[in-house]
C-alpha cells in the first residue's frame, strides 16, 4: 500500500513537472510571437533595395561611384514625367507642361515635407526633338528619399505624389503622362515586393492548409502544424528585424519574401516527420508523453542533421562578393533556425498540452496502443508485413528489391537527358524593364521615352579620365559602337543635368567626369554590353580610366554573380558531404547521396531552360537565378535523402543493408513525399508576386524538390544502396550485419526425403 501511493505521489509529481514544461515552453513563444508579429509588418521599413549598395568596393562601378561624390556634394536618383499627345504639342500643352513642372517643388509628401526638400535641381520642361513628347525632369537627392515620412519611404510618397498630380493636371488636356525614370522604377519594385506581408503569406499558408487536411484528415491537426509555422516565422521576424534596423545585416525584398516561404515550409516539413514517427509511438504505447519522448529523440537527429545542412549551405553565401547574396545566407539560416527550434520545442508542447487525452489530436484516425508492431508484446513486422501495408510505397519498395540496378541505371540516364539542356539556360542578365511581369507605370513610360529621347540621356554612362588623358579618350568613347554622344561636366553643371559642350571641363583631383549617352536605355541589358565595349577600349588607351553609371553598376553585378557561381558552388557541396558523413558514420553513401543531388539539380536547371526558353518564352535569368537555385535546392533537397538514410541506416542495424533500404522506403515513402510537397507548394506561391527573378526561382526550386521527392528518394538513391548493399557505409560497417546471401534459384529436380532425424539415404 504504502509504495503504491509512493509510486501515485510520484506519478503525479511527474505529471505536474511535465505540465509546468509545456506551459513554460507555450509563455516563452506567446512571448516571441508577441514581440515577433510586429517586427513582420515592419521588415519593409529596414529593407535595401538599391542594387548600387550591394556591389563590392572592389567593382569598377563602386570606384567610379566614389569618384562621383567629389564632382557633387550629393548623388542623384532622377525621376523623369514624359508626356505626349496626339502628333505634335502645340503652345498650349508646352504652357501647361511648363505650369506643371513649376508647381512640383511645392507638392507635399507628408510631416510638412515638400518635394524641394529633396530637389536637386529645377524642374523645367524639356521638349523632345521631334515636338511630340516633352520631359520634365526631376533630379532628387538619392540619400534623402531613403528616409522615412509617417511609414512609408520619402521616394515611393514623391513618386505616388507626383503620379495623382499629374494625373488631375492633366485630366481633359488630350496630353498622356509617366512618371518614370530610376526613381519610378524602385517605386514600382517597392509596391510590387509590398504583397509580401499579405498575398505572398496568404497564399502559402493556405497551400499548406490544403496539404495538411489532405494529409492528416484530421480538423486539428493541420491548424497545429500551421501555428508552429507561425510562430517560427514570428521568431525569426524578430530576430531579422533587430539585425536589419541595427545594421548588422542588409535585408531586401527578395531575401524577406524567401524567409517567409523557407520558415513555412521548412517548419512543415520538421513537423511532419516529428508528427509521423509520434504517430507510430502512439500505436506502441499508452503514455503520450513516452511516444513523444521516443519520437522526439528519433526524430532529432534527421531534423538537426537537414537543418544544420541547410544553414551550412545558406552561410556559404556569406562568401558571395554582392551584398545582396551575402545578406540572404544569414537571413534565410535564421528563419531556417526558428523553424527547428518551433518544431521540436513548440509542437510538441501543442501535441501534449491535452494531456492523457493527447491522442486524440488525429481524431478521427486515432492511432490505439498495440496497433503497431514492435509494441505491446507484438512481434517486429516482417518486410512483406511492412511492404503491405505502406501502400504504393510497399509497391515501390518491392520493384527497388527486384531490379535495383535496372531502376537506379534508368533513372539516372533520365536526369542525365534531362541535364543535356543546362548548356542553353539563359542567365546573362535581363533589362530592368523585363523584372516586372505585369504592366507597370515605369516600364510604360520608358518606353515612351525611347520613342522620342536619347534612350540613354536618362542615366548616362559616367566615365572619369584623368585631365591629362582626356583628348586621347573622349574620341575612343564617342567613337564606340553604341555611344550616341559624350562631353565632360562642366563648372557650371547642375546634378543631373546634361553638360555644356562649350564650357570649360571640371576637374576634380586632376580627374574629368564624362557624360556618355548610349542608344539603349541604360537600365538595358543591351546598355550593358556597350559598357563591356566601352571599358575594353578606354582601358587601352589608359588603365587609369574608370566607367561607372547604371548600366556599368548592372555589369559588375553579373560578373560579380558569375565569380560566385564558381567559388560558393563547389564550398556548399563539400560542407554538405562533410555534414553527411558525420551523420551516416561513411563516406561512400554521403558521396552517392551529393552526385545525386547534383545530377537531380542538372536535371531541373534543363528542364527549366526548355520552359524559360520555348513554352514560355521569358527574356533570359537574371545571373543570381542559377546560384540560388543550387543553394537551395541542393540544400534543401538533400533533406529527403537524409529523411531517408537515417531510417535505412536505423534498419540496417538491424536487419542488413537491402532489407534496411526496403524497410526505410516503405515506412517513410508516405511523409517525405508530404514534406516534398509541402515544400514545393510553399515555394510555388513565390510565382504570386509579379516578378521575374521571383517566378524563375520559384519554378526550379519547386520543380527540383520535387524530382529529388519523386525520383531521387525514391528511386535513384534506394536502387543505388541497394545494389551496392553493406559496402554503401563503408568504411564503418562494423556495426551494420551482412546482408543474407540470395537464395538460389530452384530447379524441378525433386527434393530428397527426409525423415525426422534427417535425410533418408
């Protein structure tokens, strides 16, 4: 009597420890969401979108940049109102377009301001050559319009400003208007990243949903695994948001709207490999608390070994030279970061909040003590048992032990066709006008622009040559192929405004700025390569010489993007397989698990260059589409790989490599294929946002999960370890048991007879 009511005062002392755990845990990430929900609405506040701030110093652009400052005390970003009519303006329109450009310093744009607090210069109107157009341009002070008026940037309210001024100025005049230029496009990129927060998050969230329900068939479940996602996200929004406003890190709208979708899905993919293998504990035991203490530490070592993969390979983008990389590898292995600390600390205390009655979290499938074998008293399945009941994995599992070598030799020489057509992706550049894939007021107006001025006038090309070099130089840049005209800044030059080919040059520490204007707009990819010209001929004649502007800045940021192809490419495989042979205990298994990866992501770059390239016809990539395409998926995709090795290996322990390798595609073919799926969808609902780079990456992201779901996991890597079987771990196998030998084949001679005690003579 008196132990039974010391083992009761025990139990319940457990019982109240666990529960003051739970609740613990559950305050700690109300906290965070707490502090964490509004460090998300505010992330836009600390974002950089300026493509100059990301480049290197050592890039001819930066030089030149720095070159700039000295010719004036401030940079301008100049944003252009084009206005046309039917034919030829006539003296009444050009006084109208006149009235307008002398009302623009007095608009207002909030807290008092007015645009002339960040104007340059005076705003005339400027009509075009052939009478049909004229420009009012608007020279403003690139660092001013970087502040904040109430919660919105100064540039994106001068640029909202001027658009619904122009609009009812002009309204009944028959004169159209576009507010364009630089400043006109980074408003436009603004607002198109602006359906972060909501669409971007909406249309996740939802696919996942759908996932879930379809998955678990459960009312609840799908909304627990949805809050931990949340409040992953919420956590590592707060995290971001501190680092972004303290300037330790440079967020942009790309590396927010990535965060976003790598949180969800990745906190989805952890939670539904704890929530199975708790499931299968569930139908062991009676006590929640042990099945989860089980499931939890199975399940630790696959989930800490994907994401320690996937931050490993993040990271190495800290080695990219583009800021603009560089920043996305800690900001994305900190949402990658919160979402295995909300899967393996928050779910499982959402799981066991009900306590006793915790099981009933997959009501109506409630998983019953003893339904699982290996619990209970009930022997271990055999392989036929646990084939027959995995379903179509059962199937695929029984076709890998068949043929082995026939599946895995087809399937590669599937991906190899495949990976054919990676020499014809496109991923040169793209024209800033091609970065928006609906119809925006920027790209509008700059094409109304090239109509009817210098295409180039807007952002000439700057090329500084030192004073006594400049006879030699100026005749080599006017006479390159693409440059319509060139002069030297003048003493008396406004910024922004075109120089005086008549006055005497500027000279700033015995440098001379030259205005150069290219035939293509200078934010074309075809500005670009007059650049490349432009550079090889000025540097013959002097080395001296350094050519900046936007184009030149678009340039360096392909060439710098190529650089870090070669160098962060072959680093994210090797920190890969050093992680894999860690957690296999081998080292030929992790080498065929990183060739497959490579093979699977060859695979989906061609794929995805036929559809670039013929079905959808798209203007190339831009340089950093590749780069990201491998960081992720080769990083991301190699977590179905280790999703499945580590329960082959768990297996194999027990009954041999090819059984292992059957067992372990059998029994986790149904939750890895969710998680694949999941991921996928996650980074599909990226296409939801109108732009170019965004709807390419979301393609091969999507694409390649999936065909390392589908066709790595599940055939190409079983069928290898199959085939190779014990020698897979080498060079460790002393734990791992041989494999039987195959039975050999029977024969229609009839068997001898035995008695009892043996054969009979």
């Amino acid at each position: 009597m008196m132990l039974s009511m010391l083992s009761d005062g025990s139990s319940r002392r457990r019982g109240l420890l666990r529960g003051l755990a739970v609740l613990g845990v559950l305050l700690v990430w109300l906290t965070l969401a707490g502090l964490g929900g509004s460090s998300i609405g505010r992330l836009s506040e600390v974002q950089e979108n300026d493509a100059a701030a990301f480049l290197p110093r050592s890039a001819e652009s930066t030089r030149a940049a720095e070159l700039a400052a000295g010719f004036s005390d401030d940079t301008a970003l100049p944003a252009i109102v084009v206005a046309t009519g039917d034919g030829v303006l006539g003296g009444e329109d050009l006084a109208l377009l006149q009235r307008l450009a002398e009302t623009v310093p007095g608009l207002e744009i909030g807290d008092g301001m007015t645009i002339e607090d960040v104007l340059l210069a005076p705003v005339v109107a400027v009509p075009s050559e052939d009478g049909e157009a004229v420009i009012l341009p608007i020279s403003l002070d690139a660092e001013a319009v970087q502040e904040t008026v109430g919660e919105e940037r100064v540039l994106n309210e001068v640029v909202s400003t001027l658009r619904a001024t122009v609009d009812e100025e002009l309204a009944g005049s028959g004169l159209e208007a576009w507010v364009t230029g630089p400043a006109g496009a980074v408003a436009d990129l603004v607002e198109a990243f602006g359906g972060i927060d909501g669409i971007l998050l909406l249309v996740a969230l939802a696919v996942v949903f759908v996932i879930l329900v379809l998955v678990y068939r459960s009312p609840s479940l799908p909304f627990t695994v949805l809050l931990t996602a949340l409040f992953g996200l919420a956590a590592a929004g707060f995290a971001v948001y501190g680092l972004a406003a303290a300037d330790v890190l440079v967020l942009n709208g790309q590396s927010q709207g990535i965060l976003f979708i790598l949180v969800v899905g990745a906190a989805t993919d952890y939670s539904l490999l704890l929530v199975a293998r708790y499931r299968e504990e569930l139908g062991r035991v009676e006590s929640p608390w042990t099945a989860m203490n089980r499931a939890w530490r199975a399940s630790l070592e696959p989930i800490a070994a994907s994401a320690g993969t996937v931050v490993a390979g993040l990271l190495c983008l800290l080695l990219s030279d583009l800021e603009s990389n560089s920043s996305l590898g800690p900001v994305a292995a900190i949402g990658i970061a919160a979402a295995f600390l909300a899967s393996l600390t928050l779910l499982p205390a959402l799981l066991l909040v009900a306590g006793r009655r915790a099981r009933f979290i997959f009501w109506p499938r409630v998983p019953r003590p003893g339904s699982v074998a290996g619990g209970a008293g009930r022997p271990v399945e055999t392989l036929e048992e646990v084939e027959s009941r995995s379903g179509v994995w059962g199937r695929v599992s029984r076709l890998v032990g068949r043929r082995p070598r026939a599946v895995w030799v087809t399937t590669t020489l599937v991906l190899v066709a495949a990976a054919a057509w990676v020499p014809t992706f496109q991923a040169s550049g793209t024209s800033e006008s091609d970065v928006f894939l609906t119809e925006v007021e920027s790209v509008a107006g700059g094409e109304v622009l090239a109509e009817h001025f210098p295409a180039g006038q807007v952002d000439p090309v700057r090329v500084f040559v030192p004073e006594g070099e400049l006879d030699a130089v100026l005749p080599v840049i006017t006479g390159t192929d693409g440059i319509d005209s060139a002069a030297p800044v003048t003493e008396d030059a406004a910024p922004g405004a075109a120089p005086d080919p008549d006055a005497a040059p500027r000279v700033v520490d015995g440098v001379v700025q030259v205005q150069a204007v290219t035939s293509a707009a200078s934010d074309s990819q075809e500005a670009v390569e007059v650049v490349d010209r432009l550079r090889d001929r000025v540097h013959e004649v002097s080395e001296d010489v350094v050519v900046g502007g936007a184009a030149a800045e678009a340039l360096d940021t392909q060439r710098t993007s190529a650089r870090d192809l070669t160098v962060i490419v072959p680093t994210v495989l090797a920190v890969i397989l050093v992680v894999l042979v860690l957690l296999l205990r081998a080292l030929v298994a992790p080498v065929l698990l990183v060739l497959a990866n490579v093979l699977s992501f060859g695979a989906t770059l061609g794929i995805g260059a036929l559809v670039f390239n013929h079905v959808l016809d798209l203007p190339g990539a831009d340089a950093a589409v590749p780069l990201y395409a491998f960081v992720f998926l080769v990083a991301l995709g190699i977590d179905y790989s280790i999703f499945l090795m580590t329960r082959v290996r768990e297996e194999s322990l027990v009954h041999g490599t090819r059984e292992g390798v059957r067992r372990g595609l059998a029994v986790t073919g149904g939750v890895i294929t969710s998680a694949g799926v999941v991921l996928a969808a996650t980074f599909g609902a990226l296409a939801v946002l109108p732009l170019l780079f965004l709807v390419q990456l979301a393609f091969l992201v999507a694409l390649g999960v999936l065909v390392d779901t589908l066709v790595v996991r599940t055939l190409l890597v079983p069928g290898l370890v199959h085939d190779i079987g014990r020698a897979s771990w080498w060079p460790w196998l002393t734990r791992i048991p041989r494999d039987p030998t195959p039975a050999p084949p029977t024969t229609s001679a009839p068997a001898p007879a035995t008695t009892a005690a043996g054969p009979r003579a």
